[in-house]
C-alpha cells in the first residue's frame, strides 16, 4: 500500500520539473507554457512515462534530456504529445472566401503555377481545404493556372503521419456541400465505423515536411505566392512572432499573401507586409 502511495507521489510533476520541461519547450519549440498547463502537461506526458515503464517524472526528464539520439527521439515525442492541434476543414471560411475572390484572381494574371504553404499545418485539414479551394477556382476558371503545390510542414510528426493518410471521421465534413463531398472525398464502407479519405487528386498536390519554427533558417526549397500560418503564433511571445514571421516571408513572393489567425496580429511590428482583409497580409513590393 505504502508502495502505491511513492509511485502516485512519484508521477505527480512538481512545479519544479514542470519549469524544466516548460523553459525546454519555450527555448527550442518557442511555445509558451504558463503554469496553468501543469496539469495538462502531466496528463499527457503519463502516456509516455508508461510506454517506458518509468514511475518517476524526475526518471523522465533525465531520460528525455540526455545527450544523444535516444534522447533526441524521445523529445520528438514528447513534443508531439504536449502540442495541442486543432483544426477542421474550411476553418475561418472567410479566408477562403477572399482567397478564392481576390488572391487567386490576381496571381493566376501573373503566374502559371501557384505555390501555397501550410504552415503550422496540423492533421491536415487546412492543406487539404486550401488544394479543394484551388481546384475549385481551377474548374470555374478555365485556364488560370497550369499547375499548383501545396506545401504542408508542422513539427508534430504524429499529426503529418495522419494528415499523410488523409483519413477522417465522416462528421469532419458534415458542414460541406453534397458537391465538395462528392467530387473530393471517398467514404468507407464500414458503416460501423463512417470514415471519409480525400481523393488522390487532392492528395497528390501535397508535399508534406517536418518543420520548427524555432529553427535558423527554414529549408523551404521554392518562392510561395500564399503562406497560411494560422493560430501557431499565439503560443509564441511577441519577439519569437516577429522573428517567425519574418522567417516565413522570406519566403513569399513580393505581392505575395500571408494568412494569420483569427486572433493574431502583426501589431507593432516592423515588417514588409500591409494589412489588405481580417489578419490578411500583402507582402510589399520592393
């Protein structure tokens, strides 16, 4: 009984180790975790602690941070355990609106292949909305691009593995019109179980990549005309927004257009970009 109560003690995370696993995350991912995320980082990371048979936080924090690729692997996935995803498709439809109004009108004048990035992209659903936005504007539009690319990177490799499948649970798509589900999307059979899968179509136009933000420099190997980064940046502080941001649009073209989430702002900041809709961006032109 004794015992029970040491091990309970053992994998309850102190404000201590939290500190250490919160500052990690902060220095080398650039998400903030306020102390009101204790609990919800000591609920996640029990998953990991029992996969590896290890009763003690303090155990953990040794094993996750020692020098070497075990280690490096096990941050990889304490990373994905701890970051929060949420996403669905045609989130913020507004910005698909004004894509498909204004940005896709006024680049298809000026290039035959368009290139988009979804950054920050998640399990998947905003990539795969922005490639149906496309193809719509596409079949409406005879002619305007000859091709496109949708490049999708986030840091979470357990939610590129699922957006890789493309494979969601029928009610993800309830809200779409009997049309989209029709020509993007196919349906299990399994009645038991509804599930729906994005066409090869859609799937093909995508290349996905593992991403952080926090990195130097980002490997990113062609100009885009349209960035989505949206609802990443609100887990940063200011400084870390601005220098993200300034990481990604060296990688748009001038004229080129970045999306930001509902709740982000490029206030106060000394950027190349003016504001054109609702956390829209216009990168000016040199």
């Amino acid at each position: 009984m004794s015992n029970n109560i040491d091990i309970t003690s053992r994998m309850t995370l102190t404000d201590e180790q939290f500190h250490k696993i919160a500052d990690f995350i902060q220095t080398n991912v650039g998400i903030k975790m306020p102390d009101q995320k204790k609990i919800m980082v000591q609920s996640r990371l029990y998953s990991r602690l029992k996969e590896l048979k290890i009763d003690d936080f303090d155990k953990y924090i040794d094993y996750a941070f020692q020098k070497n690729a075990q280690g490096d692997e096990e941050i990889a996935l304490m990373i994905n355990v701890i970051t929060t995803n949420l996403t669905s498709f045609f989130r913020e439809s507004q910005h698909f609106d004004f894509m498909t109004d204004t940005v896709l009108p006024e680049i298809a004048q000026k290039y035959d292949k368009l290139e988009v990035w979804s950054a920050a992209c998640s399990s998947g659903e905003e990539p795969y909305t922005i490639s149906i936005v496309v193809q719509e504007f596409m079949r409406n539009n005879n002619g305007s691009f000859k091709d496109y690319s949708v490049l999708a990177t986030d840091i979470s490799s357990r939610v590129l593995d699922k957006a890789i499948n493309a494979v969601y649970p029928m009610e993800e798509i309830e809200n779409l019109s009997f049309d989209l589900k029709k020509r993007y999307f196919l349906r299990s059979k399994d009645q038991s179980n509804p599930l729906v899968r994005l066409k090869k179509s859609i799937r093909e136009k995508l290349v996905f990549q593992r991403l952080n933000f926090m990195d130097e420099d980002y490997p990113v190997a062609t100009m885009k005309n349209i960035i989505f980064c949206r609802n990443a940046l609100i887990y940063f502080d200011k400084p870390t927004q601005e220098s993200v941001i300034r990481k990604l649009i060296k990688h748009l073209v001038p004229g080129g257009y970045l999306f930001l989430g509902h709740s982000e702002t490029i206030f106060g900041m000394d950027l190349p970009l003016k504001t054109v809709g609702p956390t829209i961006f216009k990168k000016v032109e040199q």
